[in-house]
C-alpha cells in the first residue's frame, strides 16, 4: 500500500466489507456501531474538534458538542474513525488538521483522506462527474446530497475532474488556498487579476461564469489555452469560490 494512499484505501475498503451504497449519503452512527466504537460528545478545549481514544478493543470517539455545521461535525466524526482504523492509536484534532483537508502531518492527512473516500467514495463522483457538467451548482447538489460541506464536495470533485481544472478560495484580491485536478500541470497566480470574471460579482450579481484570459489566473503563458471561469461570491464572508477549467483549442 502507497503511504499516500492509505486514508482512501481504508475507506474504500470498510464501504466494501460494510457494503454500504456508493450512491447515497453514509450514516456515520450505523457505521461506528457496526465497528463497536463508542461515541460522546464532550468540550475537549478551544479549537479541538474531535479526539479518538483506542485501547485494547475498546475504541471511543468523542466530538465537539458545538460543531460550527453538521457537516463539519461529520468530517470529525469519519476522521476520528479513520485514526481508529489506520493508526489504532489515541489522538487529539485540532482545526487546523482539517482546514482544506491538507496538512504536513502524515497521519493527520491519512485521517483527512479517509474520511474524504467514507463521505464521498471517488466511484460515486466519477459516475456524477461522466454525466453532469462541474459547476457550482453541482458542487452544491453534491454537498446536500452526501451531507458534507461545500468545501469537502468541492476539493473531491475536483481531485477527481478528468480534465485540468482548479479550484481557488480567495478574498477577491488573494488566493487564501488552491487545489488543483491531477491533470492541471498549470501553475496558479496568488494574486488575483483585476480582469479576472470574479471582479464583477457583488452583493446581487453572486455567481457568474465565461471565458477568460488564462493569464487572469495563471502565470505562464501557454498556446491555445482556454480558460473558463465561473466564482460564486459568498456575500456574508466576502469570500469567493472559483472554479477553473483549462482546454486546450484545436
Ligand atoms: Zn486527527
């Protein structure tokens, strides 16, 4: 097994065993019975989201009775199950292990990459991905679909696009964090070009979608490239989600 591909395999591998659905949205209390895994929620602390406690057969996880959103409580819930799992250890989470679900910890990342496969199996988004368009839109049809945030549904759609696509989180002015597809050899600007289609979003113009300069979003030039662009701009956080897709023009 690939170090790096140990979160998903594991994953992969309890759907299989637990046989559970890849096309509908996983119910993560079924799934720590059936693993005999205790569940509490209990105050651990500022900024901690979930701990794991394993000793002997006894397993326990316990959450945070405040999550900010069910579905942030979720992905706690899938990747303290993930330590259980993968790592058979005790572990204490802090938010910082699952901002944009990259981290330089190795089993922190393994947990994050478990719990991604568990709530979105990549067999059920290449299935979604080969019959409808990556949008926005889509990203938010997966999101309540799979009961997960618009963030986790939108990196996992991503990650798997057959294509060059990515995905930028940014202040209008700044990228804040990128993730890319496998295909995307490009390499993103951090600073956000006032050309850029995102410019011209506002407080009643949220989404909107076109072609560009690649160059708004990349910084080397490369021949017949297209550039789509389509930024959704959340107005209570003034942030803004966009989404990029690159072909080639022949
Ligand atoms: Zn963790």
């Amino acid at each position: 097994m690939n170090k790096s591909d140990k979160g998903f395999l594991t994953a992969y591998k309890l759907r299989q065993d637990l046989g559970i659905d890849p096309s509908k949205c996983i119910n993560l209390n079924d799934v720590a019975e059936k693993l005999t895994i205790r569940v509490k929620r209990k105050d651990l602390g500022a900024g901690i989201e979930g701990a794991c406690k394993s000793s002997g057969v006894k397993r326990l996880v316990v959450l945070n009775p405040n999550p900010s959103s069910p579905q942030k409580e979720r992905f706690t819930f899938s990747h303290e199950i993930g330590h259980l799992l993968i790592h058979q250890s005790s572990y204490i989470c802090t938010e910082d292990f699952f901002h944009t679900y990259k981290t330089q910890n190795d089993e922190e990342q393994e947990a994050n990459d478990f719990a991604a496969e568990l709530l979105l199996p990549r067999s059920a988004i290449l299935d979604i991905l080969t019959q409808k368009d990556l949008t926005f839109r889509l990203i938010e049809h997966v999101a309540v679909k799979y009961c997960t945030s618009l963030s986790v549904a939108a990196i996992r759609l991503i990650q798997t696009f057959n294509d060059s696509a990515a995905l930028i989180w940014h202040n209008g002015q700044r990228l804040l964090w990128k993730v890319k597809s496998d295909h995307c050899s490009l390499k993103i600007s951090d600073v956000i070009s006032p050309m850029a289609l995102a410019h011209k979003t506002d407080d009643s113009k949220w989404d909107i979608k076109g072609n560009v300069d690649p160059l708004c979003w990349i910084d080397n030039e490369v021949d017949n490239l297209i550039c789509e662009e389509e930024t959704h701009y959340f107005t209570k956080i003034k942030k803004y989600l966009t989404i990029l897709k690159f072909y080639e023009d022949d």
